[in-house]
C-alpha cells in the first residue's frame, strides 16, 4: 500500500519505551483537586466567551506548577508522573454539567420557540421555562434534580466503558497488527518537553520551544481575552482591539458574493494549530472553501439557495444555506468519506491476510503496561452497552428497542473498527454520517414512535476509533494502565462536584448567553437551529427536515467525493487533501481557515526548511506553549470577574 511522505514523518517521531511506571502517586490526587476547582472555572468561562476551553493550557500549567514545586522539594516529576497529570487534566476538563448550561438555553431559545418544540423537550433533560429555577438562575433546585442523577449516571457508565472496546480496538489494531498511529507522539511530545530534568533543559530545545509559545500565548492573550474582561468590569464598555469571535464582513461583500458568508477570525491559535495539522489536510480545506465561494453565488442565481437574501451576516448565511444545500451536500461527502474508509480497510486487510499476524499477543503482552485481560475488556463494553440499552428503554419506551441493540452490538464494533485501523494508518477519524439521525427517523415512519425524546436519550452508538490513539499515547510515554485506572477513580467525583458548582456559578453571574459571553450570543442561535431543526423529523408532518433533505443534492455530494478520491489517487496526490476538502466545504463558519492556512505555509516553507525533520517535533511543543500561554490570561480574566461580579452581589 503506497504510504503518504507526510505521515511517514509523523510516524517516525516517536518509539515506545522499554520500561514502564504507574506514575500514580500523592502528586496525582492534589493535581486533580487543583484542576477542577481552579482550572475548570476558567475553561467553562472561554468557552462561553470565545468558544474554546483551556483544555491543553490547564494541562501544560498544572504540570509547570507541580515540576516548580517538585523542584524546590529537591525531587523531579517522572515523565509518568507529568502525563498522568496530562491525563488527568483532560478528563477534569470535559465538564458534563456544563451540558445544563446548554440544557437550560435549548428549552427557553427562540429557534425552539420558532419551531414549536419546547412542550416535546422531555423534562429529563430541562424543566420546561414555566420553572422557577430560570426565575432565579439555579441547577439547585428540585426540578433539575432527574436530569442531574441522570447525567451522573450516565457519566458512570461512559468511564467505566472507557476501558471496554476501545481498549480491546487498541490491543488488536497496534499489538496484533502494529499499525503506526501517526498523530499519537505528537500528542505525547509535549509531556515529554515538560519532563525534562533541570539539566536536561540546560542542553535539549523541548523546553525552550515551549517557552517561546508561551510568551507569545501571554502576550496575544491579553488583548484577545483579559483586555476586554477587565474593561467590561471597570468601564462602561469593553474594549476590544481583537473582535470576537471574528470580523464580520458578509454584509459588506454581499453585492460580489451572494450567499457567501465571508469574515477573518484573527486568533493567533489558528495560526499555531496549522503548523501542526497535516499540510495537504489544511491546504484540502482552503480548496474547499474557495470552491464554496465560487459555487455559492452560482447556485444563488440559479435559485437553489433561495433562502439567502441580503442583509443576513454569518450566522443566517450559513443557516440558510445548509438548509438549502449543503446539510444534503454533506450527507453525500460524508457517505463517500465512508465508502473510501471502508475500501482501505478491505484493501490492507487483503495485504495482510497471508497469516503473518499472531493473535496470541492479546493474551501474552509486553510486561509492565499494566494491561488487563482481553475477554475483560469485552466484558466490560457488553456491560456498559446492556446499560445504556436499559436507560433508553426507559427513558424512551415507545422507541423500537431492537434499535438499540444494533447501535450497540452491530453498528458500534463495526465503525469503530474501521476508525481505530483508519487512525492507525493514515490519522484519521472516520464515522458514517448521519446513521442515527437515519435510524431515528425510520423508527418515526415506519414504528410508528412520536416524538424528540430520543435525539436526548443515551443511545449505545459510538465511535472508539480516537480511544484507540489515545491508549497508543499512554504506551509511548511509557505509562502503566495501573495508573490511568487509578487516576480516573480519583477524578471522577473532582469532576462532578466542580463542573456542577461551576455551571451553576456562571450561571448566577449573567443569563447565558449575553453580552457577557459573546460567543455563546453571537453562536449558540444557529447551533440551536441546526439541532433543533433535525429533530423535527421524528414528529407528525412535513417536518423542516424532511424540506431540507434532498435526495438528488446527497448523491451528487456523494459521487463529487468518490471523484476527487479518484482523481487525486490517479495523480498521485496526498490523501489528506480529501479529507481537507470534505473539511472545507462543510459549511460551518469558513473565517478561520485562512489562519490555518497561513500557518501551514509558514510552516512548511520556511521552519520546515530552516530547521529539517525537527520541526515536526518542535510545531506541537510550540503549540502547547501557546495555549498554555493563553489559558493563563483567561484564568485571570475569569479570577478578576468572578471576584468582582462575586462582590457585586453582596448587600454591601
């Protein structure tokens, strides 16, 4: 199988090691309780505010914070020590209650409003607005009470079956046939730059890379995070010198662009999250959107994009025109994205059907990984999937059940499949596109089911492709899964207790959204529409989606897919670029990619050839820096607001 230059780079960054250690110590639980309740505050706070967490900001500073005090301690953090804290710091930042922050908005939009479907959310998921808990601003309160025992529920079943099929998916895809897993080391390179000894970083670039990041990440964080949080809270105004989330200039370019929703997103990030990206994948993605410009206006004056219309900036834009066209357009790249999936899978498993592969490796692993047992592993996913079985068949009776059991037990092992080989090969993530919405609108038409509780209900369908990565990330850092067990029970109920008392915090402080939390006010009406406009489907009627789905429009976007994949293997070209493509044509909000694209060529052309082979190693230790850089201003944006709205509140 002819093999991608650019993924054989990425391949070759890293080897596993030959000794491996816990990590999971005193160190571990005080890194956890650091994370959830000073981290996690101020990842839920940017989110809201510019769309993204802290996620690898809150990782990076626990550990320069542990190695300083580990350092005056007179003792050093082991590398397994510094990415446990990693681990950890990822898990402790997902926030499953801030899901209630989105919960109580759904309920209470006007795009549920507008499509008449506030009295169809089920109460398991928000009370409806006649509550007095949206009077007050409170989670705490009796009529949330189901919807956080099930969120907690649900939470238990989803971490015990971490360590189900996609841990068996992992054992088969890189023990058994030893795929190479590209983007893994870049995910454990920058742990490793954090682990460096005193002397170490004395002599090695790891840490100087990651400092570089970080000034910059301080510095542009200031005027794109602190500068408007501090303003806001001391004048009447905030000041902005960046706007957030991007420059809006649909308007001004609608009389040359018809149905193009144009603007510049100026967040540095995207300049540091192109050097890392895979070149063709990031280039792909600007074809992608230079192809929407041009076809946009074209398909405006032949009348397809009919809802268009001047005056509508982003946000509207978008809308209407995945309402028109691209939501069908990319139901057919999807599906073609999946059959060229499927195809490589079928063609290696040919190449490597001569017997040469030994299964017994599953039963007899390398020594000290603190592997469990396979047939384990099986048992705990037949576990976790008869439970999420049994929560939709109560929570939805009136649904077919024999659904679930397919989402479990066939389309499950069967995509996830495919997706962990996909990421073991080439990097990256495969799904079937719109299976679930597929099955539920079957289940509609021909069960007779009415209804929208089941686009809420804990549905057995998932995808542990990425699972299989990230266990490959632990064995590279030469972590023992003893500990990775061990720190998920210590995390777990850190996390619980912080992302509700947190959620709830925001909450009290303004209504969400607001001008308090731009983001969320300028995004969260079309993420609302698009949600909700899909669940109208499973109710009596021409539901909106039904009005949207093109059937001719979906086998176009599929057979458009299937060429490009023709044409670029035929010229030899990377297949990163239809992945890139698909990317760039799928309508979302297109204002970021010039950035990423600017970085990719910066990096490519000019760090790629002044520092060689070893710039694939620097990109992402740089990019850690930068996040860390700025995750440190927007923990201070959000220390100063919660303080002085904290204040504020008092009688006094």
């Amino acid at each position: 199988m002819r093999e991608d230059k650019e993924l054989k780079e990425y391949r070759d960054l890293l080897q596993p090691p030959k000794h491996f250690e816990e990590g999971f110590d005193w160190k571990t639980i005080v890194g956890a309780i650091f994370i959830g309740f000073l981290m996690m505050p101020g990842s839920m706070y940017l989110q809201l505010v510019i769309g993204q967490g802290i996620g690898p900001a809150a990782r990076w500073v626990t550990i320069i914070l542990f190695a300083e005090i580990a350092k005056r301690a007179y003792t050093e953090l082991k590398q397994q020590e510094v990415f446990l804290l990693y681990y950890m710091a990822g898990a402790a930042l997902a926030s499953p209650f801030q899901g209630l922050i989105w919960s109580q908005y759904l309920i209470q939009s006007d795009a549920a409003k507008m499509l008449g479907l506030v009295e169809f959310i089920p109460t398991w998921i928000a009370p409806q607005p006649e509550s007095l808990s949206y009077l007050e601003r409170t989670f705490f309160h009796r009529d949330w009470l189901i919807p956080i025992l099930l969120l907690v529920g649900a939470q238990i079943i989803q971490r015990i079956d971490h360590f189900g099929l996609g841990y068996a998916l992992y054992r088969i895809t890189s023990d058994v046939e030893k795929l190479p897993f590209p983007m893994a080391p870049v995910g454990a390179l920058g742990t490793m730059a954090l682990a460096e000894s005193t002397e170490d970083r004395k002599t090695g670039w790891k840490w100087r890379v990651f400092s570089i990041g970080g000034v910059i990440g301080l510095v542009f964080g200031f005027f794109y995070v602190l500068l408007p949080a501090l303003s806001g809270l001391l004048l009447a105004e905030q000041i902005r010198l960046i706007p957030i989330p991007w420059i809006e200039l649909t308007q001004h370019t609608e009389g040359v662009l018809p149905a193009v929703a144009t603007g510049l997103q100026l967040d540095l990030g995207l300049v540091f999250l192109g050097m890392v990206l895979p070149f063709w994948a990031v280039i792909g993605g600007l074809i992608g959107l230079l192809v929407t410009i041009v076809a946009n206006p074209i398909l405006y004056n032949f009348g397809i994009l009919h809802r268009w219309h001047p005056g509508m900036a982003t946000v509207e834009t978008v809308f209407a025109n995945n309402f028109d066209f691209y939501m069908s357009f990319g139901i057919g790249l999807g599906l073609a994205i999946a059959v060229i999936g499927v195809w490589s899978v079928v063609r290696s498993l040919r190449q490597a059907g001569d017997g040469k592969l030994d299964f017994s490796v599953l039963f007899n692993p390398p020594k000290g990984r603190g592997d469990i047992n396979f047939w384990i592993s099986i048992g705990i996913y037949v576990f976790s999937t008869l439970a999420y079985i049994w929560l939709c068949v109560l929570l939805v009776p009136t649904f077919p059940w024999i659904f679930f059991a397919i989402y479990g037990f066939v389309y499950t092992p069967i995509i996830s499949y495919i997706s962990a080989r996909m990421e073991g090969m080439a990097g990256q993530f495969v799904s079937l596109p719109l299976v679930r919405e597929a099955s539920f609108i079957a289940g509609a038409r021909f069960f007779g089911y009415q209804g929208i509780e089941i686009w809420y209900a804990p549905i057995p369908m998932h995808n542990y492709g990425e699972a299989t990565v990230q266990f490959r990330q632990i064995e590279l850092t030469g972590t023992s899964l003893r500990g990775i067990i061990k720190a998920e029970l210590v995390v777990f109920p850190v996390v619980m207790i912080a992302s509700l008392i947190f959620s709830q915090f925001l909450w009290r402080l303004a209504p969400i959204p607001s001008a308090n939390y731009p983001y969320a006010q300028e995004l969260w009406h079309l993420q609302a529409l698009n949600t909700l406009l899909m669940q109208t489907s499973t109710l009596e009627g021409d539901s909106l989606f039904f009005q949207a789905l093109n059937f001719v429009i979906v086998g176009a976007g599929a057979v458009f897919g299937l060429i490009i994949y023709a044409i670029l293997t035929v010229l030899g070209l990377p297949i990163l670029l239809v992945y890139g493509v698909v990317r760039g044509l799928g309508q979302s909000t297109p204002h970021g990619i010039i950035l990423e694209v600017f970085g990719a060529l910066l990096g490519r052309y000019y760090f790629y050839k002044k520092y060689g082979a070893s710039w694939r190693q620097y990109a992402p230790v740089l990019l850690a820096g930068f996040s860390c850089g700025m995750g440190l201003t927007g923990m201070m944006a959000m220390g100063c607001t919660l303080i002085l709205k904290s204040l504020g509140r008092l009688a006094y």
